[in-house]
C-alpha cells in the first residue's frame, strides 16, 4: 500500500505533464509579476510576486520535479547525457541563487567627494534605540531587524519594553511618505512671525510659507524670475535690481506691508498695507499675489502623508511613541524621544556592514559624448586603504577582499555638478554555483538538440 | 507602382534645375553626441520635421539649407506634419490637414499651454500616453525647426581645445565670412542656376574645417561610408528581394516545380541577404559597434537572422516552405522597419555608458536577438503549416503537415538554445556591470517567460500531449511571447533598467497583430477539430 503511493508520488513529481503544469504556471506568475510592477513599482512586485512564498513554492516543486525526472531514468544512457547535464544544471542554478538569496550581500555607498567610509548600507531595516539617564551619554538599549514593508505596524504589533515601565510602540509606517510642513499658532511670545503666500497666474500656482528665524521655514521663495522675500523691519532704501516682492512688518504699528520691485526701476512699482486674503497684482505676466495667513508667533509643525503612486522626493517614516508622545522617525533621521523620566534617542535605520577597509572617493567624471549633454561614461577614482588607486567605471567593478563594488549612479548639487558618487557593493558566495550551473544547462541544451539526433542517426545507420 | 512613380518623381525634380548640394552633403556636422556628414544629419532633420526625406521635390538638405538662408519663405508654408487626431482637434486644426506652419504653431492660442503640461508631465517623469507623445514631437519639431534656421542646430566648425563643434550662429572671424559667403552666393545659385560661386564658397569653408588642428573632422571615406550608406537604402533594397524570393518560392512550391524555380528563388534570397548583410557591415563600421542597441537595428538584425536560419534550414531539408516562412518574415520585418521612423528610429545614436562594451553587447545581444529570429521562422512556418487546418485540407497534407511540425520543432530548438544561453549571458553581464545575476527586471522576466512558453511546448511534444496540429499551433502562440519580451517590455511595460530601448507608439497595431494570430489559431483549432470529428465519425 506505501510503496504503491510512494510509487505513484513519484511517477506523479517526476512526469512530463507536471514539468509542462509549471513551466506555464511559472510563465503567467511572472507575467503578471511584470505588469504588477509597472503599476506598483520594483521594491512591492519583488515582495508580493518574487520573494513571495508561492513563487519559493514553484521553485521548490521545479526542483524536485527535475531530480524526480532524472533519477527516473537511471540508468542513464549515451543519450540521456544532455537531458541529465541540462536538469542537473537547471537544480544547480537554483541553489546558487539560494544561496546569493540567504547568504550574498547586496548593499549600497554613496561616497561625496574627498569623503572615504569602511561600512556600507543595504536595504534592509533596523530600528535602535539608546537611552540616557543621569546625564551620562546615550548608551544602546537594543537593536533589532523590521521590515514594515512586509510586516506593516496596522497588522502586526511593535511594542519594546524600555526602562521604568516606558514602553515604545511602532504605530504608523509609511513607505512613500511625503513630508507636509504646517505652521501653528504658539503661546510663546518670543516665537517667530510667519506668513502664508499665494503668487498665481492661469498657469504658475505657488503657495509657501514664509518665515524669519526657523531653518524650517525659509523666509524667502526664489520662483526663478521673480523673488518673494519676508523681511525684518522697515523697507530698504537700496534698489534690489531684480523682480521682488517684499513682505515686511513695519516695527511701529506691527502690521503688514508689501512692496513690489521691478528689475528695471530702482523704486517700488506698488506699495502698501496687506489686507489678509485680499490679492494685489505684481504687474508682471499677470501674476497676483496674496497673503493668505499672517502669524505673528508661530512654530513648524511636520506631518507625514502617504505619496501618490509615482510621487517623488518621498521618505520611509515610522510613527513611534512612549506614553502620550508620539513622534515620527524618517529614515536616516534619529532624533529623540522623551520618556516620563529618560531622554531616548530612536533611529530607524538601514543595515550596515564593515567593508574591513577604507573606501576614498577622489575624483569623480561623467563624460559626455562631444557637442552634446549624452552621458558617455561614470568613472569614480577611488583609493583603498589610502593607497592602490584605482578607477571604478560602469562595465569595470573593483574587486577587492570579498566584495565587489560597481559604479552604480551619483548625485549633483544645485548646479548639477556631480559631487556623490553611488556604489553598489556586493558579495555573493553563490557565484560559481551559480555559473557552474549555467554552463551545465547551455551545454546540455546544446547536447540535446544536437548530438543527440546525430547519434541516433548514427545507430539507425547501424542497424 | 507607388514606389516606381516615387523614385521617377525624384528623378524629375532633380533634372528640372534643382541645386547640386552633393558637396554640402559631405560637410561634416556635430549633432546628437556624433560628427556626421550634413545629408546624414538634413535627413534625420527633415524626417522629424515633415516625416519624410523629401519634401515638394527637395531633398533633405536642399530643404534644410532653404530653411536656414530663406526662413522667411517658410514661415507661413505648410511643412511640419502633424498626425495625431485628438492633437490636430485640440489645435483647430482640420483633420484631413497633415502639415501646419511654422508661423500656426507659434501664434496657435492653446499650444503655451499644452507644452507647459507638457512639460510639467516630462519633469515628473510620468509615462506619456499617445496624445502627450504627439504634441512632444511637435514641440521637438518646432525646436529643431528654430535651432536649425537660427544656426544653432547646425554646428560646423571642430575646435582646438574643446570636443565641441561651434555652431553656424556662433561662429567668429575667419570662418564667419567663409560661411557668409557661402549664404551670399547661394541666392545666385538657386536663383538663375549661377552655382560656381556656391560651390567655391563650400569647398573654402571645408578646406577651412578640415585644418583646424587636433580636429576630429571625418575623413573622405568615411564621410563617403555613410552618403552611400545613406542613399542605397539597403534594407528596403534587401526587403525587395526577399519578396521576390518568397513569390518564387510559393510558386515553385505550388505550381512549378522544376528545379531551376527553386534555384532562383535561392538566389533572390541569398541576394537579397548580401545586400542585407552589407548594409548591417556599413551600419557597424558607421557606428563603430554592433548595430543592436535599439527597436529599429535589431528589427534589422531579427531579420537578417531569420533569413540566415531559414537558408541554412532550406539547405539541409529543401523543402520550400522554410525558405518561403524566412522570406515572409524578414520582409515583415524590414517593411516595418523601415515604413515607421517615428516609432523605430533609425539614426544612428551614441550608447548609454552601460552599453559601451563591445564585447557584452555582441555576445549578450546578439544571441538573444538571434534566438527571436529563430522563433520568428517556427511562427512563419507555423503559420504556413496553419493555413492547411485553416483551409480544412489537413487529410491530403498529413505528411507535408508533420514534415512542417519537425521543421516548426526544429527552429523552436534553435531559438530555445540561443534564448536561454543569451538570458545566461545576460545574467553574466548583470553581474559583471552591477554584480547581480538576476534581479526580476521586466526584459530578463520575459525573456524567462518567453524560453518557458517554448520550453512547454518541447517538453509537450516530448510527453506526447502535442501532436503535429498542437506543436505548429502551441509554437505559433508562444510567439507572443517574444513579442512581449521583444517590444512589449519596451513600449507597453515602459520600466525597469533596459530603459536605454525605450519608446512608444504602435501599441494599438501590435497588439492588433497578436490578437489576430490567436483568432487565427483558434479558426485552425476549429477546422482542425471538426475535421478529426469528422473522420471518427466516418
């Protein structure tokens, strides 16, 4: 009775059918897969459909259904060699990407100029929290793993003990936050004024705060053509030989004044008291402006809302909080957060890995083709060790120690100068597995449809 | 006959006094990140611009060169082509009008605004959707049309210490007079036909661009490399061929069947193929690389390899029906390639710099193309083998029809062998550029999908669940899976880091195309159906 199901399990994982069963269900996995992720992008398709355990489940039914097929022909014949070195293959490719998958490192290092590191990041997440009591420095409470994009805190429940029955709880996590700025009303009389502005036509819509004495808030808004600017006192008597608005609180009577500059005169154009929520015209390409909130104290206040799909600029962000304080925690962003009687400094951070030597960013160059603003060519100069210069340039990674590290972008300041050079940094035990494994199946594909009909060919002319 | 009436239209225009411009044509001019000579970057112009080569008689760089000295006479000409519906109506412009001016563009009262959605929609990098990618084009249509009659576009002169070439319009002292006078003397010459001093005026301004020291000015011969390469329109002459080829080899294959029909119809094809193959050899001397680095070259390549697999198939089996499938498509292919510029660009651009590796992108490349070109000869002689269940008439063909099942089996093979070893490569390269084997980006996945598809139709025929009817049938479907892999990636999917292929347009016809082969599978499996019905029943 066993060996006749054990017979029929195998005949069944080893059959011609279930290959054909999982070829095309594989085949219409992943062609959903691809259309998922032009909708939802890279990062949720490789969760939801690559990574997930269905998609191990196909690879593990694959697996067992080549070995099955194999072992089903044993003893293997001269012509069995291509079908067995191709199957063999196919399994060993398999595990050399298990492998890279459980053990190989994929990480990344954005190194600024003249900058140098010996650690590098990857993508996966983990959250620190140090404490402080008694003025001494900040010392690690604990450190652990999240992934929230796989594990989101409205399904699953962050909680860590921390000291004193303070308790910090994860209660919010977007993954494509975007970061709203709102400006509030305080008691506190030394607080600083700020204004909301409305500078509109048929076509441009700005809308910015304004204010004096927060970094938050910048107390001018630089359209290009034209400036908004909130200034302290009364009204310079210098020409400001571009198109200005100036916003100003005249220090007597403390209220609201506009002036309107024009490049070309050294006087205002137009001048006088702000009504709130009333709109006065600039004179220039039909542009209105209005003042729509004015506070005289006020403080920042930061919020985070989940991006649209294809939204740019967004951040990862958690929502954390000890008792009735809650704060929100950027990515790379650790800041404090007040328990009843310690001080704890969170941090919501990627992972890190020593390189074991110093990576030295000396020069970085992007070539272009000539005449033309086409990329040519990335290459970075790097220095290992503060010595062996080399140049990192796409197509020709550095290898050293274990790791192999690639030119992969980089980044420009304002003036679009490139001054951060991005690296991707790698380490894959499963490489030559992988490749043995490759070479294993081209070969064996190639027996197959080649040798194999020639040999048969042969003993027919035998026989 | 169009094509007859075209040519002697052109012959026409010539004769009736037209401007020689042959030595304005070998000029060399810095455009798009490569020095080209003027006919290579007028054509490329005039292409965007009026959607042809050759406009009102003149070719492209009589055109460009009326533009840039008489901008005046152009301003109200009706010359820039605008094709998109939706467009034309939002515009106010007539639907069966296909050219607008210079002048309507400018002082249109809707375009300021659309361009700046525009380009509120490029800055977000959103994904532009067909109406979008038509008013992009006009905007680039009327940009380059400003370059090119302020000078700016035109850069003709190389300079000492500086890769870039200066500019028509920025030119300073010496050869600012030299190109003066080439403007002044070129009224006489299209006036009353006194072209000495125009010519003169050429040559001086060259001789002048040419001694400029350290100058990357092209030589002779290779400026002579891409006029011939220009005008020898290789891959339609090629595609010429070809049709030829396959009408003989339908012909001997139904109605004579001596064997000089056959042998001619070989000849046709193996021409054919030479003209092909040294247009693809111009191409790569011309670009200095294996033209393989988008939609249009390897369309070129795809056909060149379905001809190759198909005389080499035609050779061991001498059956007709490979060598007429091969014909098929590649003058498919060609056809398309060369009929629709604005959605397969067929100038020749410098690589992104991930692509600049000769060796990874012939190797990696290379076979993958290769392996669509082997694919595209089963789905030909599926389709061929079709056409007999279609017809109903799979009874008296049964030794034909199982004949053409191992031919279908056989390219499937080839196409298996190649797709995976070209993915392999890819992986290889991946890791070698970016150390990563296998990242699930939307090409290697369907170049993954595309292997499964015929990877399920061999192990089919191996367990015996496809027959003759189910091996033609299955491997024609699976086709749409190179399709996907091949176009879809680029022009449907629109993501991940093969972005450097890129494009859009044809979407609607495409997709046209794959819906109506799997109609016509269906009508086979019908016929097919009810034939075996039939003959159980009997």
């Amino acid at each position: 009775m066993f060996k006749k199901i054990a017979i029929a399990l195998f005949d069944f994982f080893s059959s011609v059918k279930l290959a054909v069963i999982l070829l095309i269900s594989l085949a219409i996995m992943l062609a959903i897969g691809t259309f998922y992720e032009a909708e939802y992008g890279t990062p949720d398709a490789q969760r939801v459909i690559y990574k997930s355990w269905f998609m191990s489940l196909e690879m593990i039914l694959l697996i067992i259904n080549l070995a099955c097929a194999a072992v089903d022909r044993i003893p293997w014949k001269k012509h069995h060699i291509g079908f067995v070195v191709t199957h063999a293959g196919i399994i060993t490719l398999l595990m050399g990407s298990f492998i890279t998958q459980q053990r190989g490192i994929d990480g990344n290092l954005a190194l600024g100029l003249n900058e140098s590191s010996d650690h590098f990041s990857v993508s996966d997440t983990e959250f620190h929290v140090y404490q402080n009591f008694d003025g001494r420095p900040f010392a690690l409470l604990f450190q652990k793993p999240i992934d929230l994009d796989s594990k989101p805190p409205t399904k699953n429940k962050y909680e860590f003990k921390l000291v004193d029955d303070d308790v910090l709880v994860i209660k919010d996590y977007l993954q494509k936050a975007l970061r709203k700025l709102d400006v509030v009303p305080t008691a506190d009389v030394k607080a600083f004024p700020a204004i909301k502005f409305n500078l509109a036509n048929e076509r441009v819509q700005v809308n910015e705060w304004l204010g004096l004495g927060s970094q938050a808030i910048p107390p001018f808004y630089d359209l290009g053509p034209a400036v908004v600017s909130f200034i302290r006192g009364n009204l310079p008597s210098q020409p400001q030989g571009r198109n200005q608005i100036l916003v100003y609180q005249d220090p007597k009577d403390m209220k609201l004044y506009y002036a309107v500059f024009s490049m070309r005169t050294p006087k205002p154009t137009s001048k006088g008291l702000i009504e709130v929520g009333k709109e006065y015209a600039t004179g220039w390409m039909n542009l209105k402006f209005k003042v729509e909130k004015f506070i005289s104290h006020a403080v920042p206040t930061v919020d985070y809302q989940e991006g649209d799909q294809g939204a740019t600029e967004t951040v990862q962000a958690l929502k954390a909080s000890i008792g009735n304080k809650t704060s929100w925690f950027e990515l790379e962003n650790p800041h404090e957060l007040k328990g009843d009687k310690s001080t704890y400094f969170v941090s919501f951070t990627r992972k890190r890995f020593d390189l074991g030597f110093q990576l030295f960013l000396k020069k970085f160059r992007m070539k272009t083709y000539g005449g033309s603003q086409l990329p040519m060519s990335y290459e970075s100069t790097v220095a290992v060790n503060g010595k062996d210069e080399t140049v990192i340039s796409m197509n020709e990674p550095l290898k050293f120690n274990a790791y192999t590290i690639y030119q992969s972008s980089y980044e420009t300041n304002e003036r679009g100068e490139p001054i951060v050079s991005v690296f991707s940094i790698n380490y894959d035990p499963g490489r030559t597995i992988k490749y043995t494994g490759a070479l294993g199946i081209v070969l064996g594909i190639g027996i197959m449809f080649y040798l194999k009909p020639r040999w048969s060919r042969k003993k027919k002319g035998v026989t | 006959m169009k094509k007859l009436s075209f040519i002697l239209m052109i012959l026409f225009s010539v004769s009736a006094g037209a401007l020689n411009v042959s030595d304005v044509e070998r000029l060399a001019i810095q455009d798009g990140g490569r020095i080209k000579p003027f006919d290579t970057f007028a054509r490329e112009s005039t292409q965007l611009i009026t959607g042809t080569q050759i406009h009102q008689g003149k070719n492209a760089t009589e055109l460009v060169l009326s533009w840039l000295f008489l901008p005046d006479q152009w301003l109200v000409e009706k010359f820039i082509q605008v094709k998109h519906l939706q467009l034309k109506k939002e515009i106010g412009v007539a639907e069966n009008q296909s050219y607008i001016s210079p002048d309507e563009i400018v002082h249109n009262p809707k375009l300021p605004q659309l361009f700046t959605q525009l380009a509120q929609l490029q800055k977000e990098k959103k994904k532009l959707n067909p109406y979008f990618q038509a008013l992009s084009r006009m905007n680039n249509q009327l940009v380059l049309y400003q370059e090119i009659i302020a000078g700016r576009a035109i850069k003709v002169l190389p300079q000492t210490l500086s890769s870039d070439w200066i500019a028509v319009a920025d030119l300073k002292g010496e050869p600012r007079e030299l190109f003066a006078n080439l403007a002044k003397s070129y009224f006489p010459a299209i006036g009353n036909g006194d072209e000495r001093a125009f010519h003169e005026a050429v040559k001086k301004f060259k001789d002048f661009a040419m001694a400029q020291t350290n100058s990357n000015y092209p030589s002779e011969s290779q400026i002579d490399q891409e006029i011939i390469y220009n005008s020898l329109h290789p891959f339609r002459l090629a595609y010429i061929f070809y049709f030829v080829a396959g009408l003989l080899f339908l012909l001997s294959l139904k109605f004579i069947k001596s064997m000089p029909w056959f042998y001619s119809s070989l000849g046709f094809a193996v021409t054919g193929f030479l003209i092909h193959a040294v247009g693809f050899g111009f191409r790569c001397v011309i670009a200095g690389r294996p033209p393989v680095s988008n939609m249009y070259e390897s369309v070129i390549w795809v056909s060149a390899g379905c001809v190759f697999f198909g005389l080499v198939f035609e050779f061991i089996y001498r059956r007709r029906y490979i060598g007429l499938a091969a014909m098929m498509m590649a003058t498919i292919g060609l056809i398309i390639g060369d009929s629709v510029p604005a959605v397969l660009d067929q100038s020749i651009k410098p690589l992104e710099p991930v692509l600049r590796s000769n060796y990874w992108l012939t190797i990696h490349v290379l076979t993958i193309t290769l392996s669509y070109a082997a694919f595209a000869l089963s789905c030909g002689i599926g389709n061929i083998a079709l056409s007999y269940y279609a017809r109903g008439k799979e009874r008296e063909n049964s030794e034909k029809l199982q004949a053409l099942a191992l031919f279908v089996y056989r390219a499937v093979q080839v196409g298996v062998l190649l797709l995976t070893a070209g993915t392999i490569l890819g992986g290889v390269w991946a890791d070698y550029s970016w150390g990563r084997f296998w990242g699930w980006d939307p090409k290697e996945t369907w170049a993954l999908i595309a292997d499964l598809g015929y990877l399920a139709v061999l192990h089919g025929r191996f367990s015996g669940l496809l027959k003759t009817f189910g091996t033609i049938a299955a491997s024609v479907g699976a086709f749409a899976g190179v399709i996907m892999a091949w176009y879809g990636v680029n022009f449907v999917l629109g993501v991940g880091l093969h972005s450097y292929g890129f494009g859009g347009g044809g979407v609607f016809y495409v997709t046209g195309v794959v819906v109506a082969q799997l109609l016509y599978i269906a009508w086979a499996a019908y016929q097919h159906h009810s034939v075996s019905a039939n003959l159980k029943v009997s």
